[in-house]
C-alpha cells in the first residue's frame, strides 16, 4: 500500500480536481438521515455521516434500472457509460460491493454492473461506529482493497491510502497538494483506529454461526420475530449485500418498450411464487427465515453476506435487530 | 455479447399435444446460431416475449435432433400468450442454461426415467437422446398422467409401447382419471397401464440398482414418493438425479429468485441446477 498525506488545507482543492474524474456523490444530511447524492461543493459534504440509507450498491445495481429499449422490434442495450466519484465510502459498505462483485462480476459477467464498476472511482472514508455497526466482528470495519483512495481522518488532515493504479494516478498528477507521510502521522492514524476499536457497541458472536443456524431450522426464536416482522422489505432494500430483483417489460408509448429490473425483497409473498399458484415460501416464517440464511451463508472463500452496517437495524420500522435475532436462535439450540 | 440478450427464433411448427399444452418447433434466424446452438438434456432457455416477459422452458427435444422444440403449458399471463402465436412468427430464445443430467457419466447404465405430468417435457430429451446415442443399458420409463387427453407426446408414448423394446426402452403408463380411452389403452398393454399414480409402476419391475441411474421430473408432490421407492429398492442418494424448478427471472444467478438452502450450504436452482442428486437434497435445505 502506498501512503501520502493531504493536509486539511488542500482538501477543497483536492475534491474539485476530482471533477475531473466525472460527477461526485457524496454523503450530504437529509433531516436525521443521509443520502448519497452529487456533490458540486465541498461544504455540502457530510464527513462524519453514520450511514446512508440506501448504499452505494443504488449506483451499481439501480433500484430500477433500464436494461434494454424495444426499437422496430429489436432490443438495444440501453448504455450508461458515465465516469463518476464515490466520495466518502465507509469500509463496511466497500466489503458490500466486493460481495456484490462475487455475483455481478462470476460468469457471465453482468453488463450494465460491471461497466459502472470500472467507471467508479471510489474514494473511502474512516468513520465512528454508533450504536448499531458491528463490522468489527465481522472483519469489514477495514477495507484493504475495492477503493482508489482511502481518507482517515488525521488532527490536520488525512492519510490518504492508495489502493489502486487509478487512485496513484490521481496523487502522481496533482502531487502538489500532497505530502510524505511523518512518524507522527502515523501514531494519529494508529491511535484514531485503536479509538474506534473500542468505540463499537454491538458485537455479533459469529462462532459456528454457519452451522447453528443451519441446526436452528426449527427454531421458535424464527416464529416469535417472524410474527413481529411486518414484511415490509425495508431491511433488503437498505442492505448493501441484497440484489434480488424483478424484470418486467413497461410499454412508454404505442410503439416503445423499455425492459426495465428494480429491486425485488425476498419479504414479498411473491418471490417464491411460480405459475399455478404454488409458492415456495409461502409463509412470514419463510420468508424472515430465508433472509437470515441468505445474510448469514458462509462462503469460505468470502465470509458472510452481512457486512455489519446496521441499516437493517436502523430502518427496521418493528424494530427488529439482526444481531439478537442471531444471538437469540443461538442461545436457544445451545 | 450481452447475457440477458436473446436471439431471434422462428417457429417453425405448432402442435397441439393437450387442450393446455402445446409443442414448438423453432428455428434460430441466424444461421451461425441454429448451427452452433447445443445443449444438454435437462438445460432450459429462457424464452423472451418482447415487449411483454420473458419465461424459463425446458428443451424437449433431444440434442441429437435439430431443430429444438419446447412443450409450454399454457399456465398464465406469458404462456397464455404464447398459445396465441402462429407458425412463421417470431420470439426471442436466450440460454442454454442450467447444468442438465450428467449423461455421459451414465453411460453403459439403465436409466430410470420417472415423469409426473409435465416432468415428461425435459424427460422426453434424455428419453431420446438415450435411445438416438444407444450408450445406455436399458431405459425405463415410467410416467404418470391424470388422464388419457393428458398424456403428452401421445404418439411417442403409444409408438414405444408397442415397439420399444426393440429400442431397448422399457415403457409404462400410469393414469389417474378412467376414461373409455385409458380402459381401452390398458387392454392394449395390460402390463404396462394401469390405473394409479406413477410409484404403482414400480410394482414387479426389477433393476440392478448398482448400475442404474433414475432421473425424476414432475410436480413437487411427486418427488417424496418416488424417492422413496427408490430408495427402498437400495438405491443410491447420489445415482438418483431430479430437476427442479423455481421462479426464475436471470437464469444465470443474479437476481436471487431461485435461491435456496441455508447458511451452511446455499445453491442456485438456475446456475447450479435445475438438475440436483438426491444427496444434494439431503445437503441443502428447502431444494425439494
Ligand atoms: C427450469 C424450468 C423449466 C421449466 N420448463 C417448463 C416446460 O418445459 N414447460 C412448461 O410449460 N413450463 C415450464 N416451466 C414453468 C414455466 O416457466 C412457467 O409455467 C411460466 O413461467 C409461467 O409464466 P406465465 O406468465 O404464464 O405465468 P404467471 O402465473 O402469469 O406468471 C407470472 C410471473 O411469475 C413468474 N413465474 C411464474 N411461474 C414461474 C415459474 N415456474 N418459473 C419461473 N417464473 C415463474 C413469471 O416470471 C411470470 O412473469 C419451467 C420452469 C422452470 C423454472
Ligand atoms: S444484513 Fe443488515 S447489517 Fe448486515 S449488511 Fe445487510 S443491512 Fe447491513
Ligand atoms: S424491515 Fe423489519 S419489519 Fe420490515 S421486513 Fe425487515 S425485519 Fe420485517
Ligand atoms: S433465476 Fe435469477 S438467480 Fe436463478
């Protein structure tokens, strides 16, 4: 990894340059909440943001999303090439693009996500947990890759982390507004992160997590929420990892069609539906259950679906917390 | 190339097997493609109503045959309008998809073929494939339908129960609803009709489960019962093979419909099916 330092002053310059780069969104507050939205200002910018409501995953997979144009009976692919900045991405929300990358990018590559993957610059940001993050417990409260650059915050500045060519391209043409790294830059930076480490409040024991909720199938634990849960599909569409989605062919005039996907939620009673009326899941239970496999599957090559961002949690009108629903299917099998 | 693109194929022939299904015969109007379009039985397309959905059907026919042919049940909104085409029309085909029945791995085996209802549509491709390559010991099939007027591929069926073991193709035929027609059929073949549900056909028939594969296909109900004839017959969990089916929207794992298992073991019936032993089933969770 290479490191340099922007010092606090050349920020303002720094996030114009990045124009360059194409359009800038950023976390910008709305009332009590944040959103991901273009930025032509510095000042608009909310830093210390917690979370955004919908993640970054909106500009990858599109809550509705053109796919092809019906034209005198042939579809053309409807393209959007389009360089744009992520600026103030949070860790955990990097980890959900990496997982999302795990299914849009594996064979056959998605189209339409992998052309705005490589038109992404994603720029990262060092955060405080609040009461609802519980990466650290599951490794993504640090990102080493899936970035261009990464900011951690520093008492005059940021040390900015480069993780890739685009990213060492950005600091080698516009070296002036960047310095060497000092030894006491580097205590900021350690005592910043040991300062966070202790700052999370919620831990997820994932300890055999895999196989006791597989053993749990059963669970009462399952019943009591899934009676509490109002199935609204709130907790998927805020999930950085969900991507289930519908397609469905919308005529916009006489002679046009757009074949368009938007996000779909395990949670509808439709999802599992098929032709003749039968339905796969067709309960609350079901549906509150598979969703908490589909978070919690254990893939040894990438870790869980869940990235500990707490938007679940947060969004949750039942108020219903991921982490004791898990804690909760464990005590009770053990 | 884009996946979710779908190539241009004209139906070539309509026929009517049932008063609710019916059999297409369609050809790519691209030549490149018809020529180099193969598949394996137990795969499926994704057939594309432009403008108005699109809907995942098994291939019928068997690779050895050209050209491809797909039996649609007219069930609902896309496959009510797809009963509406004409010869000479056009629709949209984009796959193959799926990972289809392990065949070569059979080969030199009996294949049992257990078809419920509409499971005969991917059955019929391992059916013929089996008897055009002539790689298989011999082929059971046993097939279970609500009536006579339901029986699909009626002609294929009768045609083999009179000459198939000349084909080395063992066939019998279970009903559920007595018509003049079935009575009439199960005095032609006392041995092979019978009034029943298709597990009844097990009844006297013989396999040497060591060598022997069986290949199961129908409503959801079936496959519990099937299984467990199989099973008690000394049967292998992992030589038992069924296709499955789900909602499905992608076809190539990405829009998360089709998705089962739990957190210990998650598979896609598009990507890693339709086809899946029955040891798959004791591994995964909510696949059958
Ligand atoms: C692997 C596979 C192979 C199949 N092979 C055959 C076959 O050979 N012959 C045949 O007649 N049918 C087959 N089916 C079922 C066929 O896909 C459905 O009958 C068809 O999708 C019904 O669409 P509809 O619009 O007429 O029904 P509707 O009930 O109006 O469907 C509404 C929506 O639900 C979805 N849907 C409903 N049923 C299914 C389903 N079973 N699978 C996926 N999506 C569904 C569709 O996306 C559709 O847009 C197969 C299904 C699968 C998954
Ligand atoms: S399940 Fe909840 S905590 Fe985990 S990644 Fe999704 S929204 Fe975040
Ligand atoms: S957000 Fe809460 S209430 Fe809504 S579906 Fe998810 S768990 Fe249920
Ligand atoms: S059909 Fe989309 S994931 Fe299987």
């Amino acid at each position: 990894m290479r490191y340099v330092k922007l010092p606090a002053e050349n920020f303002s310059t720094f996030f114009e340059t990045l124009k360059q780069l194409g359009k800038i969104y950023g976390p910008v507050k709305h009332n009590s909440t944040y959103t991901f939205i273009q930025v032509d200002n510095v000042k608009e910018l909310s830093l210390d943001y917690t979370r955004t409501i919908l993640p970054p995953k909106k500009f990858f997979v599109k809550p509705r999303d053109e796919l092809f144009k019906l034209k005198r009976e042939k579809w053309e692919e409807v393209k959007d090439g389009e360089s744009f900045v992520l600026f103030g991405v949070h860790s955990c929300d990097i980890h959900g693009l990496k997982i999302l990358d795990k299914v849009y990018l594996r064979d056959p590559p998605d189209p339409y996500y992998k052309s705005r993957r490589e038109n992404a610059f994603i720029v990262g940001i060092s955060c405080m947990p609040d009461e609802y993050c519980f990466c650290k417990s599951l490794g993504t409260d640090f990102a080493m890759d899936g970035f261009d650059l990464f900011l951690h915050k520093l008492p005059d500045g940021w040390l900015v982390r480069v993780g890739s060519v685009k990213g060492h391209e950005v600091v080698w043409e516009n070296q002036e507004l960047f310095e060497e790294v000092t030894e006491e830059d580097l205590r900021h930076f350690k005592e910043f992160e040991e300062k966070r480490a202790k700052a999370f409040k919620r831990s997820l024991n994932k300890e055999g997590l895999a196989d006791i909720l597989d053993l749990a199938f059963n669970s009462q634990v399952w019943k009591k929420y899934a009676e509490k849960c109002l199935g609204c599909g709130n907790c998927t569409l805020v999930c950085p990892t969900c991507r289930c989605y519908e397609v469905c062919d919308n005529w916009i005039r006489a002679y046009e069609v757009v074949r368009e996907r938007r996000y779909d939620s395990c949670f509808m009673p439709t999802h599992g539906l098929v032709a003749g009326g039968h339905n796969f899941r067709p309960t609350r239970l079901d549906r509150f259950r598979h969703r908490y496999y589909c978070k919690s599957y254990f893939d040894p090559s990438a870790g869980f679906n869940c990235v500990g961002c707490g938007r679940c949690d947060e969004f949750c009108p039942a108020k219903i917390e991921h982490v004791r629903v898990l804690e909760e299917v464990r005590e009770e099998l053990l | 190339m884009n996946p979710y693109q779908s190539y241009d194929a004209k139906i070539i022939e309509i026929r009517e097997l049932t008063s609710r299904e019916k059999l297409f015969t369609l050809r790519f109007t691209d030549r490149e493609v018809e020529e180099s379009f193969t598949f394996k039985p137990g795969q499926f397309v994704v057939v594309d109503l432009r403008g108005y959905g699109e809907f995942p059907i098994s291939l019928c026919s068997p690779p050895t045959r050209k050209p491809i042919q797909l039996c649609i049940r007219r069930t609902g909104r896309l496959t009510r309008f797809i009963h509406k085409f004409s010869e000479g029309e056009s629709i949209g085909i984009r796959g193959p998809y799926g990972n289809g029945f392990p065949l070569e791995k059979m080969e030199g085996a009996n294949l049992i073929l257990v078809a419920g209802g509409l499971g005969m549509a991917p059955l019929r491709s391992v059916l013929w494939y089996a008897i055009d390559t002539g790689k298989f010991e011999k082929i059971y099939l046993f097939y279970g339908t609500k009536s006579y007027e339901d029986i699909l591929f009626r002609d294929e069926i009768i045609y083999l129960l009179k000459h198939g073991e000349k084909l080395n193709c063992h066939v019998k035929l279970a009903y559920e609803v007595e018509t003049p027609s079935c009575i009439y059929l199960e005095k032609g073949f006392s041995e092979k009709v019978c009034k029943g549900v298709v597990t009844d056909l097990f009844r006297g028939e013989e396999f040497d489960v060591n060598n022997s594969y069986a290949l199961i296909c129908g409503p959801p109900v079936m496959y519990k019962f099937v299984i467990r004839e199989l099973l008690d017959r000394g049967l292998s969990p992992g030589r038992i093979y069924m296709t499955l089916e789900r909602r499905m929207k992608c076809g190539i794992g990405k829009c998360g419909h089709c998705v089962v298992g739990t957190s210990v073991s998650m598979k896609y019936i598009c990507k890693d099916g339709p086809v899946f032993t029955y040891w798959d089933a004791l591994s995964t969770r909510g696949l059958i």
